[in-house]
C-alpha cells in the first residue's frame, strides 16, 4: 500500500511550492499534483523529488471531485498528506461581479475544499495532515472582496474544527493564513479594464516564504494555524482588539474606497 500527498493549485504560487518542497518535509511514494494546467503540472516533474501523478482538473465542477474520488478507490493509498491550496479572488463590489464570480469563489474555495477533504479522509490513518490554505483575510470582514474574505473564515473555522474530530484518529489538521503574497492569484482577481479597488497593499510575500514558514510551523504539535511575517501577524491582532466597524471603515479608506 503506497502513501501519498495530494496537492490542489500545484501548478503555481504557493501551491507549486508546496509541491517542490513536500518531499523534504515527508516521505511519500508519490505525490498527486491537481490542478487545470497540465504543462504547468508535468514541470513539476524535474523538481520533485517523489514519483509524481499529475491530475489535470478543474476543481469548481463536480466531476472533477468523481473522479479524484474513484482514482482513490482504485489505487487504495494511505494519503498521507492532503494540501488544499486551490482557489481565487476577484476585487470588485458583491453587485458588480457576476453572478458566476460570486458563486465560483464559493465553490472553489469551500465547495471543493470540503469535498476533496471529505473524500480523503477515509483513506487516512494516524499521523496523516491536512494542510489547508487560508488567508489573514479569515480574521475580518472586507468590503469589496466579501465573498473572497468569507470564503477563507469558512476554511479557518472548518480548518480548527475538523482538527478536533479527527484528532482522535492521530490525523492532524493545520491551516495556514497568508497575508497578500506575490503569485498569479492577482492576474484573475483585477480586472485591469476597471478601476483597481485595492490601491495600497500592507506587504507582498514570496511563495517560498510562505511555504518554508508553514512546514516549521506544522512541526509545532500544539498549533492548529500559522500566521507567516511580522506584518501579517500584527495586522490580524489589530484586527481581533479593534472593533470590526472600525476596521472595515480603515480599510475603505486606506483604499479610497
């Protein structure tokens, strides 16, 4: 019986990282990268250091979860390691992205995180993970990227949650909450034939960074989520002494909003 990682959003950014450096922190007999670029995916191969199944899907349709589900059920692995890092933003207020924005946040986001989770976990034993990825964003209301800000409490929350109930089986769950962090997300979350809605960013992390933070913080057994840089970490303390009217009226004028 083989053990595994499953990685979602591997073909960039955070998730690529996670991808290149899963190998250093585990030892996996082969390592599931999904994601809907299949050239982004299969250059992944000369850089990690396990065997490598590269799944491409697009994990905002049902039939991608089907299929992931059935490809477990046939191969019958140990996953030891579920990365949930799929997902996106759009900047914009709730009435003037579509309905199809709004909707495809939720279902990227939670919908597919949930699911891959849940389809997962049976095939998990004792000191198996889950990694997933939130954002500082979890911590507090945003105008003008609510759906995106909401997504990401739902993953802190269910993220703590889950960790309890499954805590009794030896499988560890840790979430992981970014402040803005240099990738591609910012290519699908501007429009850039409208007005840009956030003018100032606090900071702007490297992926790397991200990543290597995580992985130490994960050896912490009594945590169940990391915070990575200074600035991140001082603006989600703020964040929880301050009321959120205040903060949300911060934000809207810190980006002329």
């Amino acid at each position: 019986m083989k053990n595994i990682a499953i990685i979602t959003g591997a073909s960039g950014g955070i998730g690529r990282c996670f991808a290149e450096t899963c190998c250093q922190h585990g030892s996996y007999d082969e390592v599931w990268v999904i994601a809907r670029n299949i050239e982004k995916l299969e250059s992944l191969r000369s850089s990690v250091g396990c065997p490598l199944l590269v799944i491409s899907a697009d994990l905002g349709k049902e039939e991608s979860y089907r299929y992931i589900e059935n490809l477990l059920r046939k191969e019958k692995p140990v996953v030891k390691l579920l990365v949930n890092c799929a997902g996106y933003g759009k900047f914009d207020a709730f009435e003037k992205l579509s309905y199809e924005e709004n909707m495809g946040m939720i279902d990227l986001n939670c919908r597919a995180l949930t699911a891959l989770t849940y389809i997962a976990l049976p095939y998990m034993k004792e000191k198996s993970e889950i990694l997933n990825v939130a954002s500082v964003a979890a911590f507090q209301p945003i105008p003008y990227i609510g759906v995106y800000g909401a997504s990401k409490a739902y993953v802190l929350s269910f993220s703590r949650a889950l960790g309890r109930e499954v805590g009794k089986r030896g499988i560890r769950v840790f979430a992981v909450c970014p402040f803005w962090t240099k990738t591609a997300f910012f290519d699908r979350a501007v429009d850039k034939d409208k007005k840009a809605v956030v003018k100032k960013y606090v900071a702007m992390y490297e992926p790397q960074y991200i990543a290597d933070y995580t992985w130490k913080a994960m050896k912490k057994k009594n945590k169940d989520y990391c915070i990575p840089g200074f600035k991140a970490k001082a603006q989600v303390l703020a964040v929880k002494l301050l009321p959120h009217k205040l903060v949300m009226s911060v934000w809207q004028k810190q980006q002329k909003l």
